[in-house]
C-alpha cells in the first residue's frame, strides 16, 4: 500500500516518507497533548509503537489511556472540542496534517471496543460491511474475504454453518471474535483495542488474548486495558499513565513488558502493578 | 492497601529467617559434636535435618501458593523467585551439616589426628557469613551482601590451610591417612556452605537490583 495514500490528494509532500525515522515504529507519539476544551486530559507523551508486536497501555482509571489510544486513529475528532497538539506519526506521516484522509486513515487503524457492538445484522453482513463500503461488490470475492476474516479471528468453525445467524445471536466472546473479523475485513496494519475483554467471562479472554498473540505476527496491536495480568500476558511492550497534580494523564514509564512487571524504573510503577495504589 | 497480602510476604520472609538459624545452628553444632566426640549431639543433627528439610517445603508451598493466588509482581515477584532458590541453598547447607554429623559418628572413639581449630573457625565464620547474608535478605542490603561474599575468601584460605596441614600429616604416618581424610571431608563441607551462601547474596542483590550478576567468585 502506498505509504502517502492516507492523504485525500497527491499533491501532498512526499518528501516526508524519507524522515520517516525508525523503520520498525508504526507509531510515534512525539510530544503529544490532547484536550478537551480547556481539560488537559493527556500531557506531553513521547513514545513509538513496533511494528508487528502488542503494545498495552495500562495505568488507573481516569488517567486516559483510551483517549491517548483514540489519538491514534483521530476517534477523538468525533468529540467537540477535542484538539491534539505534537506530532503522531503513523508508518512517519503526520495523521493530523491538513489533508489527511481520516476513513482512509482509520481503514489501516482499526478498533475493537469494549463492548462488542455487531451491526444488527447477519454474521455474513457484518465481515462484508467494511470491504462493501469501500467498493467490493463481487460475491465470490466477499465470500474470500469474509471466510478468511473469520479464520484469522478464529471464529470460522464456530460460525461457518450459521453464516446467515444475526451477529447478536451468538456469545459474547464470539461476538467480539466477530468484532474483530470485522476489522481484519478491510486489512488493516494496526488494530487499537480499547478493553476488548472486559466484558467476557475469563475463558472468552483467554481465546482473545491468544488470538492477539497470533495476530501480532502481521499486525500492529495497542491494547487499553485494566487487567495489568492481562497486559502482563499479551504485550510485548508496556506504557504505564497516571494523572499528574492536574489530573493529566502522564507517561510515567514505557519499556519491555518483561522488565516492566519485574523490575520497573520508577517507584509510581511499582506501587501500581504490586497493587499498592490505583 | 493489600494488608494480607504484604502480610503473607512478610511472614513468607520471616519462615526463610527461621530455617536460616535452624541452618546456622545445625552447622555449628555439627562441629561442636565432632570436637567434643558427641555422638548423641551428632545423632540429633542428622535426626533435625529433616525439620530442615520439612521447613523447605512449608515455604516452597507458601511461594507456589502466593504466586497462583496473588499474581505477585515487579519486587514481590522478585522476593519470591529469590526465596524459591534461597531455600535450595539452606537445605543444601542443612545437608552439609548433617555429612559432618555423619562423619563424626563415623570416627567414633577413633584417637584424634590433630587437635581441632581452624575447622571450629570454619564453622563460626561460615555460620557468620550465614547471619549476615540473612541479614542483608530482610534489609535488602547488597553492600552486606557484597561484604559476606567477600568473607568467603577467609573460609577458602581455612580451608586450604586446614587441607595442607592434613596432608602433611598423612605423609608423616600413613596410619592417620583414615582418620585424616575425614576431617578433609569435613572442611571441604564447610567450605561448600560457604560457597553457598554467596549463591545467596546473589539473590539478595537481585531482590535489591533486578538483575542477576556473579559477586560470589569463590577460589574452591
């Protein structure tokens, strides 16, 4: 895919895929401020996400990891009197450079949220939605699309006979499993999940955190969550926020997943995943 | 704010103090018993070390028990993997103690080779080196640590003295070469103690640190 067609035109410049930096960041947040009106809801955060691994964001509730997460597909923008400031670079391009195409943008980014939210509509029509809305007419080529979907969601043996099924005829973790064959459908690069486990029992958990797991060797993933054992499990990187005295969320500390729940850098980590505050 | 939690932490700390000193006692002791030819003492450490041994695995269940029920981490996590090799260390040292006891039932009334004194010195040095690494586990203190670690060069130098006298002694009179090559088995006890417990250090700077890092280079 050309790395310049998130951009509505091509007169746009291209020179930047040059700086583009670090080949193996996806992401980059350098700098980062979001607001809400006058709120100051995230402050100042530097960070790159990897190509081809997890990355979880963890931290108390309030201290605005799905917010710093919605930033990296502009889901913010939907909100009055968002605005971001610094530069969130997504393969080295600024996404909120003027002239960005925003559902061209949130085709590559996807998102699964917490709760699972099939369209009322059957299992079929839910996959086929996305690559339907972006042209795709052809039915063999939708049968393609949606049986490989719902295999790399793991969710094809289970659903394959009731294709015709409502998406809300099935469980939850199914449903979500749906949810994310969904997003695959339009093949994005990167999946941004805001609690996506939340609501299933713990079994349904498992199945999705290991699915994460297979799905991060094709793409990028950022995963909000509560469940620190969770971000434990699944990420290969960690970013850890908390409000700072004026109730902003900060970055207090980003590292290897393994070096952050055994031996993290700063004393506030600490306290957070032993469970001494939070 | 996880008041049973830090207190199942503290009191898994505190189990790991108390096989510390069954272990310092059964070490000294066991040389006590050799000196003084005490063979119902002798009897009684080989006999103790199964409470030793029985002690290890009450605080292996305790750890294994925190982990699948708690999801210990950052220095939790840490203080338990310490504790889990920790306590290999203890039983092993235990099991050292317990050889002496053994040895010494072995020479009975055997007549005396030597009279005894640098392995009584052994023996309290090792069993120094023992309160200190225990002491530097609860206060986290990688300088003690570091410090114990050096004191084992003091146990690797008895122990070569002890080596060398014995050895001149056998060349002297072949008839003591029984008797002497058990009081070698002896020394060398004490001084693989000693190399244990600068495995343990290791695990308190790791506690302390985060990071694994070889500060025990013991001679033997």
């Amino acid at each position: 895919m050309n790395m310049n067609s998130i951009f509505k035109s091509s007169t746009d410049d291209n020179s930047r895929q040059a700086d583009s930096g670090n080949a193996s960041s996806k992401l980059r947040m350098q700098h980062m401020n979001l607001y809400y009106g006058s709120f100051h809801a995230v402050k100042d955060i530097t960070l790159q996400v990897n190509t081809s691994s997890i990355t979880a964001i963890i931290g108390p509730s309030g201290c605005g990891k799905s917010s710093m997460l919605r930033v990296f597909n502009r889901m913010n923008d939907l909100i009055p009197g968002a605005s971001v400031d610094g530069l969130v670079e997504f393969d080295g391009i600024n996404i909120y450079e003027p002239g960005v195409d925003v559902v061209e943008l949130r085709k590559r980014i996807g998102m699964v949220f917490q709760k699972p939210n099939p369209f009322p509509m059957s299992i079929y029509d839910n996959v086929a939605f996305g690559p339907r809305r972006h042209g795709i007419r052809n039915r063999r080529a939708l049968d393609e699309i949606v049986e490989k979907s719902l295999m790399q969601a793991a969710l094809w043996d289970e659903v394959k006979d009731k294709l015709g099924q409502s998406g809300l005829s099935i469980s939850g973790g199914q449903q979500q499993r749906l949810c994310i064959a969904r997003v695959l459908a339009v093949e994005p690069e990167v999946i941004l999940m805001d609690e996506p486990c939340s609501a299933l029992d713990p079994i349904a958990t498992l199945k999705i955190e290991d699915l994460m797991r297979t799905l991060s060797e094709t793409y990028t993933i950022v995963i909000v969550t509560h469940n620190m054992q969770q971000a434990a499990r699944v990420s290969d990187m960690t970013a850890f926020l908390m409000v700072d005295d004026g109730h902003s969320g900060v970055l207090v500390e980003y590292g290897p997943t393994s070096e952050v729940f055994t031996n993290p850098r700063d004393k506030r980590t600490e306290d957070y995943i032993t469970g001494r505050f939070g | 704010m996880r008041k049973n939690y830090d207190r199942s932490l503290k009191s898994l700390q505190d189990e790991v103090l108390v096989m510390g000193s069954m272990v310092e006692k059964s070490v000294l002791r066991s040389v006590e018993a050799l000196k003084n030819r005490d063979l119902d003492l002798a009897n009684q450490i080989i006999a103790g070390d199964q409470d030793i041994n029985q002690k290890r695995f009450d605080i292996e269940e305790q750890c294994v028990e925190l982990i699948a029920t708690q999801q210990p981490m950052a220095v939790d996590l840490r203080v338990i993997v310490a504790i889990l090799n920790i306590l290999v260390d203890l039983e092993r040292i235990g099991d050292h103690a317990e050889g002496i006891a053994k040895i010494t039932v072995m020479i009975g009334n055997e007549p005396p080779v030597k009279p005894l004194i640098d392995l009584p010195r052994m023996a309290e040095r090792t069993a120094q080196m023992l309160r200190d690494s225990m002491d530097s586990f609860i206060r986290r203190d990688v300088e003690l640590a570091k410090r114990v670690c050096d004191d084992d060069e003091e146990v690797d130098n008895l122990y070569n003295q002890v080596f060398r006298e014995l050895l001149l002694i056998m060349a002297e009179d072949p008839k003591t070469i029984g008797r002497a090559t058990r009081l070698i088995w002896v020394a060398h006890n004490l001084e693989r103690s000693a190399d244990r417990i600068t495995n343990i250090c290791e695990r308190v700077a790791f506690v302390a640190t985060g990071h694994m890092e070889d500060i025990g280079a013991s001679k033997y």
